[in-house]
C-alpha cells in the first residue's frame, strides 16, 4: 500500500519497520505539535506534516477547546519523543495521514478517550479494526462530559467548519394516534412514513435524531442509536 505516497513521505517509509499486532509501523520522532490533530514528525532527512487519522479536533474559534486540545497533545508528544507510525494515505493538503503510538498505545484513541477529540466518522474507515474502540471511547468521554463535551451543546468541528455554530436537533413532531400509525417507528422523533423508497442522509433534513431497531433506511450506520450524526 505504500506505493501510492508521495515523496514526501518516502523517507518515512525507509525507516525500520515493525509489526505488533499486524500494524505495519515506521519510527520517527516528534519535531513539533501543530494543534489538537496535526503534528509535524522528523523521517529521516525529511520534516513530514502528520494528520492524525480517524479523529476531530476543535478549531480555533471553539476555545477554550482547541487550546486544550492542542496543550494536552502537546504534553503527550513533546519535542524529540519517539514515536510510531502506522501510515494510512497523503490526503489533498499532502499531509500524511497516521495513526501514533507512543509504547504502544494509540495516542489518536487516547485524545478520544480524554475528550480532547471527537471521532471523525466520514473517515472512520482509516481505522476500520478499531472502529468500534473509538465509538465506545467517545460514548464513554460524552456520557461523562470529558474535555470538548463538558459543554452543554457542543457543535463538532466538522459541523462548525460548516458555518453551524448551534447542534443539529431533530424537528418535533406531534403526536395524535392518527399520525402515529403512519409514521415509521424506528424514528420516534419525527415522522417517516412506512414503506417509503431507500432514503440516505443526504435525502433529509434530520439530523442527529433517535434511532430504534429495524432502522429500514440504515441512518444509525454505526449502531449507536443516534441517526445521519454528519
């Protein structure tokens, strides 16, 4: 897979390579932290952008939150550290996209885990074997209000880059026992009706709603009952 890389990250890819738990990892070492998402690595000869994959970090118009963000990835990975790195993709600001790990702890999943990041589910592919840890990490830090989600309603990064500045909230709906034998249960938030063709997410307004079994139109794609969440 690393042929696709651009020569940026060559040097990166020539370093010595190992392989814990079938993650093919090349070592480098910390020259700098960007922000709560970015760092900047030392491969070889070559300074290398690092994004890290699979997750969110607040901007720097959601503070106090991107601050604590990028100080807390800043005590994790200070200056010279040595790391490792699982190299995913270069993406179109030719960044390459990782995953670190610092004595074999993912620190990606780690700022999920502190509240310090949200998982990026657009790209949650990137890290399709631990998919499931990052959804239970950012559970557990929302359920107990860590970092970014101390806030009473936290707008995600990826919706604040939007121009969003409130949370998507699910329009109500009336509830007569008329109605409700024409809407579909699975969305007791709003009203479906049954029996409608395939919808996506792209195809409604809803966003961010209450989603029960059998879910007929796949909203809750990571099972967390909670719908079309981007």
């Amino acid at each position: 897979m690393f042929s696709r890389f651009t020569p940026l990250v060559s040097a990166a890819l020539a370093l010595m390579l190992i392989s814990p738990s079938d993650a093919q990892l090349t070592t480098a070492k910390v020259v700098s932290v960007k922000d709560g998402d970015t760092i900047f690595i030392q491969a070889g000869s070559k300074k290398v952008e690092v994004r890290l994959a699979c997750i969110d970090t607040p901007e720097k118009g959601q503070q106090p939150y991107y601050k604590q963000a990028t100080d807390r990835l800043k005590q994790i990975l200070p200056a010279n550290q040595s790391i490792q790195v699982r190299s995913i993709e270069t993406d179109k600001y030719k960044r390459l996209v990782a995953e670190i790990y610092l004595n074999g702890r993912s620190v990606n999943l780690q700022m999920v885990q502190e509240g310090q990041a949200v998982v990026y589910r657009q790209y949650l592919k990137a890290c399709d074997s631990t998919k499931n840890q990052y959804l239970q990490a950012e559970a557990t830090a929302k359920s107990q209000k860590l970092g970014f989600w101390k806030q009473p309603n936290p707008v995600t990064p990826s919706d604040f880059r939007r121009g969003k500045t409130t949370p998507s909230t699910p329009r109500p709906v009336s509830s007569p026992t008329t109605q409700a034998k024409q809407c579909d249960s699975s969305y007791p938030d709003f009203c479906l009706k049954p029996n409608i063709p395939d919808l996506n997410c792209g195809d409604i307004s809803y966003r961010r709603f209450k989603v029960l079994p059998p879910d007929p139109h796949g909203f809750d794609g990571d099972g967390d009952g909670v719908g079309c969440e981007r």
